[in-house]
C-alpha cells in the first residue's frame, strides 16, 4: 500500500486553484425550494439561472406530499439537495445532465465559465 505524502504548499496552492476552476465552471445550487403552485422543484444555480423539476423526475421525491418539501437543503457546496423529511438526496449536477442533457448542461457551464463575474451578459459586437 501507498505511503501517505505530506504535499509541499506548491502543490497545496496548485490543487486549491484547480478545485477553485472546477467549482467555477460547474452548475451548483445556490439554493432551492418548492413551488406549490407549480408543483416543482425550484433549483437557483450558481450562474443565475433558476430551474423547475416535476416531483416525478426527483429521485425519492415521486411520492412526496407539499408538507414535506417544506425544507430543502443545500449540501457539499451545492452539489447536492437533501430533503430531511424524506431523508432524500439528490445529486444537482447529475439531475442537469439527465434532464436537460449532457450538451446542454455542458453549454450553460461554458456560458458561466466565460460571464463576468458580476453576472452581466456580454453584448455581441457589431459586424
């Protein structure tokens, strides 16, 4: 077996700012909550957008009542939601790709990535 390796504070900070880029370029949720109206799920991810998911598409959330979608939390840094009442977990950047598509969910990362970071959409240039 492997020898665990103290890593130099170069490799630290090297590791530190992948992680930084990665997280950057991800979909993560901000927040999240239920929409009775709609009856969906209301994800606000990390680039401004908000979606909505029916409960049907929900891992552990096909049969659940109003009352007890009252909190949903989001946990591991927006990775993923937990819905205590239900014990239910669910992974946001795997949702994206199974509901909106692998090609779309890589889009709308590579918009984030290249937005400003105040959120501002960028003006297209004239010809």
């Amino acid at each position: 077996m492997a020898e665990f390796r103290v890593p130099t504070q170069r490799e630290f900070d090297a590791a530190t700012r992948r992680g930084e880029r990665r997280t950057r370029r991800s979909l993560l949720a901000v927040s999240a909550r239920y929409d009775r109206r709609s009856q969906r799920v209301m994800i606000t991810l990390n680039n401004g957008a908000i979606v909505g998911f029916p409960l049907a598409v929900l891992p552990g959330l096909t049969q659940a009542q109003p009352d007890d979608l009252r909190v949903i939390t989001v946990e591991a840094g927006g990775y993923g939601l937990h819905v205590p009442s239900l014990d239910a977990d669910i992974s946001v950047p795997l949702l994206l790709e199974e509901q909106l598509g692998a090609s779309a969910a890589k889009g709308a990362r590579a918009h984030a990535a290249a937005s400003p970071a105040d959120g501002r959409t960028r003006k297209p240039r004239a010809a």
